[in-house]
C-alpha cells in the first residue's frame, strides 16, 4: 500500500476528485451566470432622455435611441453635442451593466481567487485581472 504524501498535513489525506467537482461545478455556475447576463438588458440615458444606449449584461451595445428634434442633423456643433451624448449614455449604461454583472458574479469569481486570476489584483500589484472583460 502507498503512503499518501498529503498525511503528514494532518487531516488524513486530500480528496483530489472532490475538488475536482467543486471546480466543475463552479465553472458551471460561471457560465450560467454568463448566460444570464446575455441575456439582460441595462439603459443608460443622458440630457432628459434625448439619447438611451441599452447595452446587455456584458456592455455589449443592443441600442442607440435618438428622440426626434432634439438636433440639427446640418449643424456641427449639434451633430458634435450627440456624439458626447450617446458616449456619455453608453458609459452610464455600461456601468450599470458592471454593476449587474459584480452582483451576478461576484460570488462567483471571489470564490476563485487565486485559482488563475479571476478576481484579486493583477501581477505586480497592476489592475484587479478577471474583471469580465470591462
């Protein structure tokens, strides 16, 4: 009979299939949680409404929305103005789809920090790794 290496640990050995599951079934509760926010939708809307960007749970862009006669389509300056307010809409939109993922994923990732980056500060103290693609 072989001696397991992990017994001098205490605890009388290391379960390695159990871990293995427990990996499986997290990365199913990652991708499921994924899935979700697919298929979830966030606006984000500037200027009372003349312009919503409705992003999904990923930051994807689904929608630009423009309400009529608000702008010049022949001026610069107002053609300019949108420009600023459908980047200034997608970035509140975007935000709340951060939002909405950390809240659908944070326990997710949290639970996997250290196990290849998907959450805690980056090498070198650089930016947090794993933050979904934002």
């Amino acid at each position: 009979m072989t001696q397991n290496p992990f017994d001098a640990l205490g605890g009388g050995g290391f379960d390695m299939n159990a871990l293995l599951q427990q990996a499986q079934q997290m990365q199913e509760q990652l991708q499921d949680a994924q899935a979700r926010l697919l298929e979830q939708t966030v606006s984000g809307t500037v200027a009372g409404g003349a312009v919503t960007v409705t992003v999904n749970g990923v930051g994807d862009i689904q929608t630009v929305d423009i309400t009529a006669g608000q702008f010049d389509g022949s001026d610069a300056d107002d053609l300019s103005d949108l420009g600023d307010m459908i980047v200034a809409a997608y970035r509140d939109a975007k935000s709340k789809a951060e939002a909405l993922a950390n809240e659908a994923m944070g326990p997710l990732a949290g639970g996997l920090e250290g196990l290849g980056g998907l959450g805690g500060p980056g090498p070198e103290g650089g930016p947090p790794s794993g933050q979904l693609g934002f």
